[in-house]
C-alpha cells in the first residue's frame, strides 16, 4: 500500500505555490496512490474547495485534517465563525469532494492493519509559558495579542470564535484521544496525522535554543503539551506521526514514536510516500525551495 501526504499547499496564496502544487497532482496522476492525505492549510476561504478539486481524477481514498488558515474568516463571513467553519463548512466541503474529513473520525482499513488517525491539533502556549512568565515582562499582552516584536501572529486576525486557544486545544486533543482509542481496538497499527505540530521535536529546527521573546512566542502558538501524552500512551501501536504547519522538513522522535514534519513552503511544495506496512519513506519535491 503506497501513502501518499503532503501539507501546507496553500492553494490560492502564491502563484509559484499554486504552480508546484499542480506539479505535484500531476505527479500522483502518474503514479496514483492507494491513500492521499493531506496536513492542512489546504486553502482559505473558497480556496479549500478549489485545492480539493485538484484532486478530483484520484479514485483512492483521500483524507485531510485542517489547518489554521482553513479556519480563517473574514468580516461578516457567510460561512460563520472559524468554530462553525470548523464544525460544519470544511466537513460538508470534504464529503462533496470526497475527502474523509479526520477531525471527525478515524479512518480504518482492517485488510491493512491500518487506522489513521488525525487532527488538526492546536495551541495553548504550554511550551513555552513558564519561560515567557519568567523572561518576558509584557508577555500577558504579547499572547494576547500575538504580537512579536516585529507583526503579529495572523491568526489574531482571522481565527474568530467565542473560544479562547486553551478551549479550542482541550477540545480538538480530547477528540483525537477518542479516536485513537477507538481506532486501535482493532488489530492495528496508526498513522497520525496533524496540521500543528504532534510533539515538540517537529517543531521548528533551531541551532539554539529559543530566542526571547519571538521564538518563545513561536512555540507558544505550535502546540500543546497534552497530545504528546496520549500518544505516548499508545507508542507501540503507532507507527508513524506526520505534521505540518511550520514549513520546515525534519525528522523527530517521541520516546519510540517516529516522526516526520512533511517540510512544504509557500512557494515549493514537499510530497511522502509512505509504503505500508514496512513505513518506507520516499520523499518528492516540487518547485523551488
């Protein structure tokens, strides 16, 4: 069984974006796979239903998890709040495309021994809090705001809910925990899939560690310290985690749970095949980096 998973294609934001992305359904239209997901920041707005369409010709299963720019709203948005987009739009807009929404429920293929389980996964500002209260005088303001020392997290602007980020990642992590427990009732084995990062080591790669304030800010708005515990509480039956969101390719671990961050950027776009059962890896690139 061949996997293909690719994230971050932001359909509609950058023309040569939108152009390696072509490049890269073009790719799984010569060599279709058995399995397509995708990580997130699909496209905002109208754009997430033209990315899906790209894939249209595909006749394997599809799946996604959203990202934080799927949930972006405009003033007086038809669609809602990000919540209601959340909720109600994307899933509508992936069951008209044929795209098994997984914030919803697992997807399982028992021939395969495979369940593959995802989320959009969020933050609340636990990897870093203790060291923003303790190094950064302002930093109330500053998660309050979004506000790095140079612009803001666009996020501020265009994720409009009643929530507040804590709620949003209780709520999303609580979710997954079912779904993973759920899933692996059955003899199998998981993929998990998230739009932000699953667990710290996929996170940004730094020379160093973080800078303060911004890359305190950074991890503050990346993750959450609650997901990587339910994984771990399933680590010999997960065989691969695979994220997005932060546009940096690399490899990490979590105790015995391996996991890869897909890499793709505003302008080029990264593409894992994943062989199943044995989870070799190849990895495609379109555009240029």
């Amino acid at each position: 069984m061949r996997i293909a998973v690719t994230a971050d294609l932001h359909w509609g934001h950058n023309a040569a974006g939108d152009d390696a992305t072509r490049q890269l359904v073009e790719h799984l239209r010569r060599r279709p796979p058995d399995l397509l997901l995708l990580g997130g920041d699909v496209g905002s707005g109208d754009h997430f239903a033209e990315c899906l369409r790209l894939f249209g010709e595909l006749t394997c299963p599809k799946a996604l998890v959203p990202g934080n720019h799927d949930l972006w709203v405009g003033d007086d948005d038809p669609r809602g709040d990000s919540l209601q987009v959340y909720d109600d739009c994307l899933p509508r807009l992936c069951a008209a495309h044929s795209f098994h929404f997984l914030d919803r429920a697992p997807l399982l293929f028992h021939d395969q021994g495979l369940a593959v389980v995802g989320s959009i996964n969020w933050y609340d500002y636990s990897w870093s809090l203790a060291r923003l209260q303790n190094e950064v005088p302002d930093w109330e303001w500053r998660l309050r705001h979004m506000a790095f020392t140079r612009g803001r997290h666009n996020d501020r602007r265009f994720v409009r809910w009643r929530l507040d980020d804590g709620q949003f990642t209780r709520h999303v992590v609580a979710a997954f925990a079912r779904h993973l427990d759920e899933a692996l009732a059955a003899p199998a084995r998981a993929l998990v899939l998230t739009h932000h990062p699953a667990f710290y080591d996929l996170s940004f790669p730094r020379a160093g560690p973080p800078s303060v304030p911004d890359g305190l800010l950074w991890d503050a708005f990346a993750g959450n310290a609650a997901l990587p515990d339910v994984l771990q509480r399933h680590a010999e039956r997960i065989a691969l985690v695979l994220s997005g969101h932060t546009h940096r390719a690399r490899e990490g671990r979590l105790g015995d749970i391996r996991g890869i961050n897909v890499g793709g950027d505003y302008h080029f776009k990264r593409l894992l095949e994943v062989r199943w059962p044995d989870v070799a890896i190849e990895s495609f690139q379109f555009g240029t980096a």
